[in-house]
C-alpha cells in the first residue's frame, strides 16, 4: 500500500495519514482543537506531537474553548511543569489566548464557516506526484494566517495555516501515488 512519502513506519503515524489527514473537518471544535495542535507543532515534527495529542486533550479540557480561554496564570504555570506535553511558555500561554479568540469569533459566525471561507467552503484537490512539488505555504494560507492574527489568535503564521488546511482536508494533497488520492469530490481543484 502506497502511502504519502512523508508517512513514517510508526502505526500511529499511518493510521492518522489513513484516517484523518486531509479528511474535511466541518466541526468548529475539532477545527480549533486543530488549529491548537498545528501550532505547538511549530519547530517539531508533527509525529512529536501526534504521540502528545491526548495529553493535550486531558490537560486543556478537551479544547473546551469556555474552560481553556478561563485558566489562570497559576493553571498554565503548573502546565508548564508536565512533561507530558511540549514545555513552551509562549504556546501553553498561546492556547488560552487562541480560546479567547475563538469564542469572540464564535459570537459572529461559526468558526467552521470562517475558516471554511477561505477555500469557498469546498476542499480544493490537488495533483501533486511528489512531495517536494508540495508548497508549504500559498496566497489563502497568507490570507488565513493574516486574519486570525488580525482576529487575535497567536500560532497561526502561514506555513502553519497551511499544514492546518492540509489536515483539516481543507486543501487535499495526498501525493498521486498514495492510496488515499481522490481525483475528484465534486469540488474545484487547483
């Protein structure tokens, strides 16, 4: 079985890429949990934090956005102290941030429908046969990235609203020789 080139050898890693990777994900919760996840990413390698995920989602409440954007300072030192999670000051403190964030957008619109924007609330199938065809960044991931900063989140630079978008199956970029390639969803393509 032919898998995206990026997919190690580690069952947790394969049955993310099988099952979750580039699958559309319309529910604002799992989209800002992530967003999150995407963001501690930032500098590691996303198995890192793929081994951490269910920690993250002990210790932040399950990404309840109500409980996450209420942490006290005292709450968030005591996280920077479990190894059981990446000891960052700035993205522990960053997920309080980004709650508050998200909640002052959900009082408008759905995050879903925000994010799902930027693509025309469509998945956008991509044809690449290589992974170094694959950019790390392109003009809607900019335009993401500038208004969630805008909107007050933190993490969310363009190359990380990219991965985001990728995982999410906002843009769909399993490689064409990967078993998990679509040709078509009825959606545009790029």
């Amino acid at each position: 079985m032919n898998r995206c080139s990026w997919v190690g050898k580690e069952a947790i890693y394969q049955q993310y890429h099988d099952t979750e990777w580039g699958v559309p994900v319309y529910d604002s919760e799992l989209l800002f949990q992530h967003l999150l996840l995407d963001g501690v990413q930032a500098g590691l390698s996303w198995i890192t934090i793929l081994k951490k995920r269910e920690n993250y989602r002990e210790i932040f409440y399950q990404f309840d956005a109500n409980k996450m954007a209420k942490m006290s300072n005292k709450n968030l030192e005591k996280i920077l102290k479990n190894p059981a999670i990446i000891r960052n000051r700035l993205k522990v403190y960053g997920f309080r941030k980004n709650a508050l964030a998200y909640l002052e957008i959900s009082k408008k619109q759905s995050f879903s429908n925000f994010l799902w924007a930027f693509v025309d609330g469509q998945p956008t199938i991509n044809h690449w046969k290589a992974h170094s065809e694959i950019p790390t960044n392109d003009d809607v991931s900019l335009a993401m990235s500038k208004a969630l900063k805008k909107a007050g989140f933190t993490f969310v630079g363009t190359t990380i609203c990219y991965a985001f978008m990728e995982a999410v199956g906002m843009i769909n970029n399993h490689t064409t020789d990967c078993f998990r390639y679509v040709t078509d969803l009825g959606n545009k393509e790029s």
